[in-house]
C-alpha cells in the first residue's frame, strides 16, 4: 500500500477520485483500466469548440462543414464521440431518440447511397424495409432527422464512403450534400487524408468544409503533461512514474505519438502489472507487451 505519511491519504499518486477504486480486487481494477476515458488536452478543446461553433450556427442554405483529418489510432473518433455525448448524453437509444442535435455514424464500409440512410435510420432505430428503394429511404432519412431536431451529422471512418470508383464516390458525395442543402445541417467528416484529395474534387463541396489536422503529438512537455494525467487515472496501487524521461521516451517511441497506441499500451501493461501483482508500469513491462495492428507483421 502506497500512503502519503503527511496526510494520511492512500495513494497520494492518484486522482482522489480514483483513489477508492485502487482498494478494489484485481477483476474490478482490470474492468476499470478498460472503461471509457476521456482525457482534455489542448487540440481536442479546440475541435471541440468549432463543433460548438456548428452546433450554435444558424440554419442556412450554404452551412459551415468540418473535415477533422489525421492518421489511424491518433483519437479523431473519440473527440466526435466525447462532442456527441455532452449534447445527447452517454446512449442514444428508443428513449432517447426524440431529441438528437448531434448524430455520431459508423460510416458504411460499402460506398454506396442506400447504405448511408440504412444506418441513419439504423442508428436512430427507426424501422425500415431492407429491401425499400432509395428515394424511399431519402424521404424517410429527411422525415426522421427534422422530427429529431439534428443539427450535425458526424460521419466517422468518412473515407469508407469514398471507396470504390468516381461513380461511386459521386453518388455518396451527392446523397450527404442533399442531405445539407434540403434539412439545413452542417457535416462533419472524420478520416485520413484521403478523404480529403476526394472530397477536393467536388469544388462546390470542398469550399464548404474547414480542415482541421489531428497531428501526432511530439515528445516534450505537453506529451509528458498528458502521461501525467494518464497516471492519475490508472488504478494501480503504486507510482509508475511515467513522466520520467526514460518511461516517457519509451512511450513516444512505441507509439508513434499517436493518442490511439498509447492507451493500448497503457491499458496492456496497466492490467498485467495489476495481473502479477508488480502494481506499476515499467520499463520491462513495456519492452515485454506486444502491440500488433493487423496487417504488421
């Protein structure tokens, strides 16, 4: 057991929040490690503020678009699902689905239009024929989001819809337009940069769309202000030290800078070192974890 002396207060490492949960067994911190965690950092405030600034716009014919671009594993989708739950709260679901100002979508993995209204209806659960044509679908999308008060549609994985070849990508590109220009709404993209070069290509659309960047983080000490936070967080019962320069090298390094790999990494070792009773992370603990993505060899 870890215990502040001057203070009395266990584990004096940790967020106090977090401090009761570090008495728990092993299986109760093990789910902890793996529960959602929203951590603010400075870039994600400010994505945040111009989804804001969309959300406050007023409805009009030519509205203001996002296109939030930046590598894999780099945290696009979780500062889109933070955005989504503040204004929606924590599920959308039957009960909930009567006001949604921010509609968060998987983006279909197949290009192709009638994909797109089957998970709008899909995502708000509003029943549908799997079989219905198209302008059907469009008519029943466009009914369900103006009921539902939608003010912003987030289209996450965006370059799935831009798969395929230019017919295809022209007739997505053309639904979710339309969609903009009949219900009033802004639109926002997340992706790599390849959603971006197709979405260039239509001028009308591409003049409507702000591109905001998602870099990787670079080592210093804002990287090191964010382990520290990461520390404060991870119910383990003795002090990792993360922020001292070999752990946070080692962390950079590993992950690339990318916010995705490191909380796979974090929660990996998190989770053994709870396992085997070390209760810290370590540099052996993360020489020893082995993070693969599909595809690496």
């Amino acid at each position: 057991m870890t215990t502040d002396d001057a203070s009395g207060v266990e584990y004096p490492h940790l967020h106090r929040e977090v401090q009761a949960l570090a008495r728990a067994d092993a299986a109760a911190r093990v789910a902890l490690v793996h529960r959602d965690l929203w951590i603010p950092y400075e870039r994600a405030g400010e994505i945040e503020q111009r989804l804001a600034d969309l959300l406050a716009h007023p409805p009009s014919h030519r509205m203001p678009n996002l296109l939030i671009i930046g590598e894999r594993g780099n945290g696009k989708s979780s500062i889109a699902k933070h955005f989504a739950k503040r204004h929606c709260g924590p599920d959308l679901d039957e009960e909930t689905r009567s006001h949604v100002p921010v509609l968060l979508l998987e983006s279909p993995s197949e290009p192709r239009e009638v994909l797109i209204y089957q998970e709008i209806l899909r995502t708000l659960f509003s029943p549908f024929h799997p079989k219905a044509p198209v302008g059907h679908l469009r008519y029943q999308v466009e009914k369900t989001l103006g009921a539902t008060g939608t003010r912003i549609l987030i289209f996450d994985e965006v370059h799935h819809l831009l798969d395929g070849s230019s017919i295809k990508q022209r007739q997505c590109l053309n639904a979710i337009k339309s969609l903009a220009n009949t219900l009033r709404v802004a639109l926002v993209g997340i992706g790599t940069d390849r959603a971006e070069r197709v979405i260039a290509t239509d001028e009308q659309l591409a003049n409507r769309f702000e591109v905001l960047d998602l870099p990787a983080w670079t080592y210093g000490a804002s990287w090191r202000s964010l382990l520290a936070t990461f520390e404060l967080r991870l119910p383990l019962r003795r002090p990792s030290g993360l922020t001292d320069p070999p752990l946070a090298r080692l962390l950079h390094e590993q992950s690339g800078g990318r916010l995705g790999d490191l909380v796979l990494r974090l929660r990996g070792v998190a989770k053994a070192a709870i396992i085997d009773g070390a209760e810290q992370i370590t540099l052996a603990g993360l020489e020893a974890f082995v993070l693969r993505h599909p595809g690496e060899a």
